[in-house]
C-alpha cells in the first residue's frame, strides 16, 4: 500500500525547459556561443545545471570556472522566473489537487535551486499542495544521487517502499530507483528519448500516472 508521491518539477510539473534554454542563451552571449533549442533542450533535460555548464566549457575550451557559470545561469534564472512563469504539464494541477484530496502524503524533490522552483510555486498558487520540499539547496548530493529522495523520506516518516515517485528524465529516476522507490516515468518532449528503463511504469501524462498510482491502491 503506497503511503507517499514524490514528484519531480521541472519537466514533470512544468514545461521549464525552453525557459532554462532562454537564459543559458542570455549567460552565453559574451562567450559567443548559441545552441540550437531542440539540441540543447535534448543535451542537457534533466542534468544539474553544474554538469551543464562543464560540458559547455569542455566543448568551447572555455576558462571560466563551472561553477562559476552554473551560478550565473541559475541568478539569472531566479530573477527571470519571477516575471515568466513557465508553463504547466498537462493535469499538473489536478493531480495534486487528486492527490492531496487522498490519503497520500505528498512531497516535491527538484534538481533545481531553492530560489529557482519556489517563484514557480507561488505563482501557480501550489506551495500548499506538498508537505515537504526538497531542492538541491537541501543536500549535498543532487539527482542522480538518491539523497534527494531519501531526505524527503526521512522528512516525510516513510519508508521507501511505501513511496512512488514521478519523474521524466534518466536522471530523476536514477535517484528515485536508488532511493529505494517505486518510480514512474512521464517523459516530456525533451525526454522522451532518454533511456527510461529505470522506471516500473512509463505514463503518456500525469493524469495516466495518477491512475495507475490509484490502481496500486485498490
């Protein structure tokens, strides 16, 4: 009997990725280098933005310090997302809505910063949906490490085998495997040809994910 669903944000929740893209773009302009969306977006959906930005200078030659980078790409972003908003999936909000009606505790765990996802939260007026968030402030090892999933366990009183958790990319499932949960995949656009073979079950959308998360309670 499942007792918790940990969802992913980026690319689960919301259609983040061509926002990211728009400020890679912006923070890459001095160093004269462009990316195709759909290439970049099939690079680097679901990577942490520091292993970004070390494939960006190892493939231009660049001599800036990746974290460096990485930190200027997610200010940017910080401040960008306060005014653009990011889409939402398709039944993002009804499936929280779905699941915070139910029995179910309900978490988010993000490979993004703190100061990235919580704008978007707020804006779309879904903060009250989780009981507990985890960013990659939170820990000291982001996905594809399980600590991500494992601190929102400890945080939730669960075990993992009483957790499912909704991810759309290798990364997200890695960690989600390595935590010890039961995992589903609802891969995006950007995702979609990633190897996904992590995943227990792999959903068309969120509402498919729910339904099935449903039929493990029944």
């Amino acid at each position: 009997m499942l007792k918790a669903v940990l969802f992913d944000c980026d690319g689960t929740l919301v259609d983040s990725e061509s926002l990211h893209y728009q400020c890679w773009q912006h923070i890459l302009v001095p160093y004269n280098i462009a990316y195709d969306e759909g290439h970049f977006c099939h690079l680097f959906s679901g990577k942490p933005t520091l292993e970004a930005a070390q494939f960006i200078i190892d493939e231009h030659g660049l001599t800036v310090d990746a974290k460096a980078l990485a930190g200027q790409k997610n200010d940017y972003f910080a401040d960008y997302v306060q005014n653009h908003l990011p889409p939402l999936l398709p039944y993002a909000k009804e499936v929280l809505s779905l699941a915070k009606q139910s029995s179910l505790q309900v978490a988010l765990v993000t490979g993004s910063a703190r100061a990235e996802v919580m704008p978007i939260l707020a804006g779309y007026q879904l903060l009250d949906y989780f009981e507990v968030i985890v960013t990659k402030d939170d820990v000291t090892q982001p996905k594809p490490h399980p600590e991500p999933y494992l601190s929102a366990l400890k945080q939730l009183g669960q075990a993992a085998q009483f957790g499912v958790a909704i991810e759309d990319t290798c990364t997200g499932l890695t960690s989600a495997k390595g935590a010890g949960l039961l995992a589903i995949a609802v891969p995006n656009d950007h995702s979609q040809h990633q190897d996904l073979s992590l995943a227990d079950h792999t959903c068309t959308n969120l509402m498919q994910a729910w339904q099935r998360i449903e039929l493990a309670q029944s």
